[in-house]
C-alpha cells in the first residue's frame, strides 16, 4: 500500500476537537498551502480563516474548535469540480499534518459564514471545515451521524468503475488489456469523502482514458453550493491523480464527452488521460 492510500484511509471526517487552538506555526503552514491549492481548470480560488464567536459562526455537528476554514471562488460555468479538487487537495494536506477537518457544505448558519468571508455575489463559498485537533473520543452526536450515514462503509469496485460502457465493471485483466496500470487508483477513489456519502462518481476505462462521471441524487443542487455531488466528483478527480501521480504517471485533464448509453442521471464531469 502507498504512502497516499495510507493517508486516504487514515482521514475520516473530525466533528469533535479537543479544544486546544491552531498553533501559530500550524496556522502559517495552512496559510502558505492554501495559496498553492490549485486545479487542473485554473480557477483560482481563496482560503479564509474565520473566527467562531467573533462572526457568529454556528456548525451544530461540530464541538470542540471556533476556528473555520472557508473557500470562495468566482461562479463560473463547472465550478464545481475545481472546487471539489482544491478543496481536497488542502483537506489531504490537513491529514498529513494531523489537523481534523470535515468538508461541510449543509450544516452551518450558511448567511453567517457568507458574511464573514465577505462574499460576493459574483463568488460562491459551497463549503468549509473546521479546523482543530482531533479528540480522543467522539461525541454522541458524531457518532450518530457516522452511523446514519454509514460513514465507515464505500461501495463495491463493481458499483463504481466500468470498461467501455456502463454495461461491463473493470476487471483487473480489463484494465490491464486497456494499458492501465492503477496502482491504489480505485481504492482511493473508493474511499473518497462526499456529501451523505453518497459516492456518486463512476468512471468508465477506455485506452488511455478515463471517463468521469456523476451519478445525481435528489436534492444536492442549489444557488449556494452549485451541484454538492459535482464537488464530490472532482474530489475523486484528485485522489485518482494522486495515486496515478505516486506511480509515476501524469494525467491531463479534458473535456471528450464518449459517445455511449449513460444510465439515468448520470451527467459526464470530465476526462483523465495520460
Ligand atoms: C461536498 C461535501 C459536503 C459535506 N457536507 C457535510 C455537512 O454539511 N455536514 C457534515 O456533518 N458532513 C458533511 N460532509 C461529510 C460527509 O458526511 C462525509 O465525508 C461522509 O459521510 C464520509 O465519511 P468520512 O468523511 O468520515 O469518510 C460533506 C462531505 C462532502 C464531500
């Protein structure tokens, strides 16, 4: 297993810190990285601290920080999936530190958190996380969550990842055939955050390509946050590059639409080619 799965499997969702604040030098170290948590569409897009009770600031899942990391961009076409790879990139880079975060785009006073990153209304801020130190235990609340959500629990390869078409799930002589050596591709993205956990990404193998997709569930699209379950698929956009990265290959980044049947609901992201 590589060092980036180990990483993956070790990040969980944190709604219970242990009260101590964000060291100076921590809080430098996020400041340095956030400038640099760029995306294969070069949409930039900005990082704000913000303070709990100075701003009025609620997350009711959360205990045990006052401190908030948010992130706005411009609402251009496809935010969403610049967001979502951003956004990861930083979580993942919290990980390494052993800072807690959850990505939460639903439970907050959203007007309270706009307001204090001063957005515009030309920008959108879909999410935040809280930032702290893990707590030894989990409060009740947290625990329930993770139980109702199942949060310890990913879909089946066979559920996520085809060849060709959405008729025929990956094999590893498939992928093999179609030249492409994963190393820890799948699992990474199989154990990706996203919204209720819900995984809605699929990814079709061809030679050479992999096709992104989004599998849509009711209820995750408003003027707020832009399409939650697009965040999620560029979040899996971005554990896949990094574990392809970890074995040495590079993946661009397109737009080639396939032309084959989609399922219902199932809207095409984007294109990994290498
Ligand atoms: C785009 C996005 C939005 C989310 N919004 C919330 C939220 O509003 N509140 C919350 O408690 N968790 C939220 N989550 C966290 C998910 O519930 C969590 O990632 C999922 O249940 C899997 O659990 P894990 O992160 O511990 O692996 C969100 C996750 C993503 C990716």
């Amino acid at each position: 297993m590589g060092e980036m799965l180990d990483l993956v499997r070790k990040r969980r969702s944190v709604r219970t810190y242990d009260g101590r604040p964000l060291s100076e030098e921590d809080m430098a170290t996020i400041r340095s990285f956030a400038k640099m948590a760029d995306n294969p569409f070069g949409l930039p897009m900005e990082f704000r601290f913000l303070k709990g009770k100075e701003n009025g600031l609620n997350c009711p899942v959360v205990v045990g920080t006052d401190l908030y990391l948010g992130a706005k961009m411009k609402r251009v076409p496809e935010f969403e999936e610049a967001y979502g790879y951003s956004f990861e990139k930083l979580i993942m880079f919290l990980e390494s530190l052993n800072i807690g975060t959850v990505w939460v785009g639903g439970t907050m006073n959203r007007d309270a958190f706009e307001k204090a990153i001063e957005l515009a209304e030309d920008e959108v801020m879909p999410c935040m996380t809280p930032l702290g130190y893990t707590a030894d235990q989990m409060a009740l609340r947290e625990k329930m969550m993770r139980k109702g959500v199942k949060a310890d629990k990913r879909k089946d390869f066979s559920e996520l990842f085809f060849c060709g078409d959405f008729d025929s799930p990956l094999t590893d002589e498939k992928a093999a055939e179609l030249g492409w050596e994963l190393g820890d591709a799948l699992e990474m993205v199989q154990w990706a955050p996203s919204a209720v956990n819900k995984q809605p990404w699929r990814l079709v193998f061809e030679e050479g390509k992999v096709h992104f997709f989004e599998k849509q569930d009711k209820g995750y699209v408003n003027h707020a946050t832009g399409d939650l379950q697009r965040i999620d698929v560029g979040i899996a956009m971005y554990h896949f590059e990094m574990a392809m990265e970890e074995i040495g290959t590079e993946i661009t980044w397109v737009k080639e639409k396939p032309e084959i049947l989609l399922p219902e609901h199932v809207i095409y992201v984007a294109t990994a080619t290498k």
